[in-house]
C-alpha cells in the first residue's frame, strides 16, 4: 500500500515510495514553535534552493 500525500504548498499528489517524509519547520526558535509541512519533491528542491539563497529568477 503506498502513502500518498498532498503537498501543502501547489496540492499535487505525490507518494514517497517506501517510507513516510514531512517536513518540520521551526517558525520561532526561543519557544521551540513549528509546523510540519508535506512537500512534493518539487517543492521541497524549491524551498531549498530558496533556504540557500539560490532563488529562481
């Protein structure tokens, strides 16, 4: 059986094969606050790249 999952930002199904990924994002790092996010892979290479400075134009 696989674990399809929406991603939380563009909404396309995605699956994972074989394991279970979410991402965790700490919003404020004094009280420990985050939210867990799933990401499509697309989305998450693009959340990187923006996390490394490395946005699109």
């Amino acid at each position: 059986m696989s674990n399809a999952k929406q991603c939380d930002r563009c909404g396309r199904f995605f699956t994972h094969p074989g394991w279970s990924k979410t991402s965790y994002i700490v919003t404020d790092e004094w009280r420990g606050d985050g939210k867990e996010f799933d990401f499509c892979p697309d989305c998450e290479r693009k959340l990187v790249r923006w996390l490394k400075d490395e946005v699109e134009k």
